[in-house]
C-alpha cells in the first residue's frame, strides 16, 4: 500500500523549517510577512488588516514594534 496518505503537509513542516505560524491567527503558514522583531502575519490576515498596518501598499507598519516593514522585499 503507497504511503501518500502520509505525505501530508505536516511532515513538510520539519523540512527547512520555514513554516511559520501566523501571529494573529495561529495558523502554519509556509510563508508570512515577517518583522525584525519576530512578529509574522500570514497574506489572509495581512490583507484583512492592510487598512489599519499600510497606508500606501508598499510599507506596512508591525503592530508589536511600530516598525516599517515593506512589501515584496523578502
Ligand atoms: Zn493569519
Ligand atoms: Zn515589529
């Protein structure tokens, strides 16, 4: 019997260890928007919040440290 039930995304989490976890929704992302300071925000919630973080779509403001992180730079 193949083995591809197995090969769910939960074991691509320990590959590289680039999954991440979103820190307003606490779910595992393979990518998240990321700040200096550790704070992650998956695209879902970065779009959901993008009025309250960015003012011009190219920089976005961390909601833990005031710090200007910008987008498509990463
Ligand atoms: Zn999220
Ligand atoms: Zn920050």
């Amino acid at each position: 019997m193949p083995d591809s039930a197995y090969n769910s995304p939960y074991r691509t989490k320990h590959r590289r260890g680039r999954a991440v976890t979103c820190h307003c929704c606490r779910k595992v992302f393979p990518f998240c928007w990321s700040c200096r300071c550790g704070f992650r925000i998956c695209q879902s919630c970065m779009l959901d919040n993008l009025w309250g973080m960015s003012c011009n779509a190219i920089t976005w403001e961390c909601p833990d440290c005031g710090g200007q992180n910008g987008f498509g730079n990463q």
